[in-house]
C-alpha cells in the first residue's frame, strides 16, 4: 500500500516535469510560430496559419498517438532503420506542439493590443530597437497575455494525463497499475484526479500572484 | 498513395456515427446541466452555491481521463452498485462515455454561462427590481440574453467536446479513434490511418464551426443594429 503512494507521488513528478519541459518548449515554438506568422512573406505565413488551424481541429489523443507511432514510422521510410523512440520525448513533442498552436495566437494578440505609439515613444526617447523591445513592450505583452497564457497551461496541465497511453510513467499510468493490482479502481483514479486538482489549484494560486504583479502599475501600487 | 487514404477515410468512416452520437448526446446533457448550474449559483443559499463550486472544481481542474476512468472503470468496485440497476447502465461504455463528457462539458458551460450572466449590466438588474420583479421573474429576463451573449464561446465548446469525444475510444468505444487504432494495430499504416482519422475530425470540425457561425448571426442579429 504504502509503496503504491509512493510510487504514485513519485508519478507526480514525472506529471509535472513533463508539463514543465513542454511548456518551455511549447513557449519557444510558439515564439517562433507567431513570428512566421507575422512575416512579410506571403506564402510562409499562409502555411504557418494552416498548420496552426490544422493542430487546433485535432483531437489531442490523435496528435500524442500520431507522434508517437508516426515518428517511428517516418524515421523508417527514411533510413530503413526500425529506431524506437521513447515515450516522454514524444509525449514532450506532441503537448508543445499542441500547446505552441494556441500560445501563439495567444502572443500575436497580446502584441497587437500594444499600439505602435508605444514604439515610436522608445524611438524618441533614443531607446534601441531591442531595448524597447525589452523595456517597454515585453513587459506590457505580459500584461495581457498572462491570464490567457495562464489557463493554456492548466489544459497542459490536464491535458498530460494523454502520454499515459502511449506508456509514460506519469499519474495516469501509476493510477491504472495500482488499480489493476489492488482491484480498487475507484480510490486510485479518485487519488490520481485530487492529485491533479492539487496541482491545479496551486497553479491557480501562483497565476493569481504572478497577475497581481504584472498589473501592479495599473492598479496604482508600487 | 491517395486511393490508399480514400479506402481508410472509408474504413473510419463506420466510427463517425458514433463520434456524432457521443458529441451531440454529450452537448445535450451538458448544457441541461450548465443552465441548471448556472440558475443554482444565482441562488441564495451557501451550500447551493458550494456544491455547485465544488462541482466546477472537481471536474475543471482534473484531466477528462481521469474522469471517464473514475467513472467507468471505478464504478466497478462497489458491490452494492453492481447489484443495483444501475449497473446495467455503468456497465455500458457508452452510457460511461456521455456522462463523462457531459458532466465535463457541463462544468465548463456552466463557467461560461455564469461568466455571460454576471457580465450583464448591473442596471439591468437593478431595472428588472425597481419593476417589482421576483428573482426568477429576472431571471427569466436575463437569462435569454446572457445565452445569447455567451454563444460565440459556446461553440467553441462544441468543438472541445468533439475532440474530447475521442478519448472514449480508450474504454473500448468505436469511435473514429477506436476504428483507427484498430486499423493502425492492422496494417501499422500510421501515418495514413491517423491522417485518415485527422481529416474526418477537421471535416467535422469544420460542419459544426461553418453551422454555428450562421446560427450565430441570427442569434445574434439584436446586438448588429
């Protein structure tokens, strides 16, 4: 019994680092993604727009399995070599790819509600391109790009529980073995979703702050 | 290459029935029990009000596998339920499926009708008082309106939902996932079989996104003056 919840704690974080490492990745390809998106090239933002379409409309199930099985598949029509690929790095690929989709829209938007007098007030002020960049809009895109950035990460979040199924050694999985071999489903998958709800409301509890600091020039407070 | 798609379009395409099934039977009860939810948190009462929060909680902050798990593989380790008639539903995957699902979608809607709902002008209400209105006469009132309002969100959800659909496939269902991974375990045609399944699902997408948005002009056509 007591191994169980130990092994089931030790799933956690395996859940989290999971979710933690796809986001960072998740956050660099949406960078890019949104840059694409926002170039002058006609035909590359096109395309970047479609995939990101694409990737909205799909089950996320079918993207996790897609990768999952699909890479090995692609990595054998191409060198002829059965390479097996392991489970995390395909869940990491499969839930920052899916979470870049929507980060990036999420980043343009935020970039797009920051008006251009901004820039030409960084301009004026002999600021370079970078540091105005840095200085004085990055720290306004926070602003409104967090609350939505925020709930993007609690559907990660929730969202890990899917890497169980091609074998990942997370909540999930732990929850469905200590099922299999206690005959009590019940208690373990209830134990699994109050672990993922602890996880939630943490998450929640550091968006709040974190929101509370970002606005705190809005609201007054130094 | 594409004949080779075609005919597994075609193998999956026994599964979309059952994909729509779950999706429209899921959306059905889930938005009965958004309005209800909805209505109980403008109620009064405090424990109302926690027992409909802690629902919320409970079924926004944990994963939608762990709740069709907890509610299909769970359910059989009470003795006294296998005995009781429920169980002929509880033993039926699909029954599971929907009130997974519905119960899912049902919290998240009730967010978004209860959100629409307090976005509405406190003049409102106050006008709805001053003419000597009983809170669910208001209601009444109000409420039309905040569906309205929250519509665009609304169908946002429906497509959620038909993704979300897809994980049925995992207790046994034969949805369009289920198909899949059958023919996928078959032929290990990966790529093709899950490409196959892909396009269904943006097909799909795609009807209910392109059918909303009409619904959603004439729904909506009061605030375009």
């Amino acid at each position: 019994m007591n191994a169980i919840v130990e092994s089931l704690l030790l799933a956690s974080t395996i859940t989290i680092g999971l979710a933690v490492t796809s986001a960072l990745v998740g956050m660099v390809l949406a960078i890019i993604l949104a840059l694409l998106e926002s170039t002058a090239i006609k035909w590359v933002n096109h395309l970047t727009k479609l995939f990101i379409m694409l990737l909205r409309g799909l089950p996320e199930l079918l993207v996790v399995l897609l990768v999952y099985f699909g890479l090995s598949q692609l990595i054998f029509i191409i060198t002829g070599q059965f390479v097996e690929i392991s489970a995390f790095f395909c869940g990491v690929l499969a839930l920052s790819t899916i979470f870049a989709a929507y980060v990036s829209q999420i980043l343009r938007g935020a970039l797009q509600a920051i008006s251009p007098g901004q820039w030409e007030a960084g301009q004026a002020l002999g600021m370079g391109q970078l540091t105005i960049f840095f200085r004085l809009i990055l720290p306004q895109v926070w602003r409104h790009a967090l609350p939505a950035l925020g709930n993007q990460w609690l559907v990660l979040l929730k969202d890990t529980a899917l890497v169980s199924l091609i074998g990942v050694n997370d909540i999930m999985k732990q929850a469905q073995l200590a099922a299999a071999a206690t005959w009590e489903p019940f208690n373990w998958f209830l134990a699994a979703a109050l672990i993922y709800l602890v996880i939630t409301l943490v998450s929640q509890y550091g968006l709040k702050k974190a929101s509370l600091y970002v606005t705190r020039f809005e609201r007054g407070g130094h | 290459m594409l004949a080779g798609l075609y005919g597994y379009i075609a193998d999956l395409s026994e599964g979309v029935l059952m994909t729509l099934s779950l999706t429209f039977s899921s959306l059905l009860v889930g938005t009965i029990i958004a309005v209800i939810g909805t209505l109980l948190l403008t109620v009064k009462y405090k424990s109302v009000y926690w027992l409909v929060k802690c629902y919320l909680t409970l079924f926004t902050g944990t994963p939608l596998l762990v709740q069709i798990f907890l509610i299909y593989y769970g359910s059989g380790q009470f003795e006294w339920l296998k005995e009781s008639r429920a169980w002929v539903l509880l033993s039926e995957p699909w029954f599971c499926a929907v009130l997974a699902l519905s119960l899912n979608c049902g919290a998240y809607t009730t967010l978004l009708f209860h959100g629409a709902l307090s976005s509405i002008n406190r003049g409102q209400w106050e006008s709805c008082q001053s003419l000597g209105m009983s809170h669910s006469q208001t209601l009444k009132v109000l409420m039309p309106y905040a569906l309205k309002r929250a519509y665009p969100a609304y169908s946002n959800e429906v497509v959620l939902l038909l993704k979300g659909s897809s994980l049925a496939s995992t207790i046994t269902i034969m949805d369009i996932m289920g198909w899949s991974q059958r023919i996928n375990a078959q032929t290990y045609d990966t790529l093709m079989v899950f490409g196959a399944a892909g396009l269904l699902y943006l097909l799909l997408n795609l009807i209910i996104t392109v059918f909303m948005r009409l619904f959603e002009k004439r729904l909506l056509a009061f605030e375009q003056v």
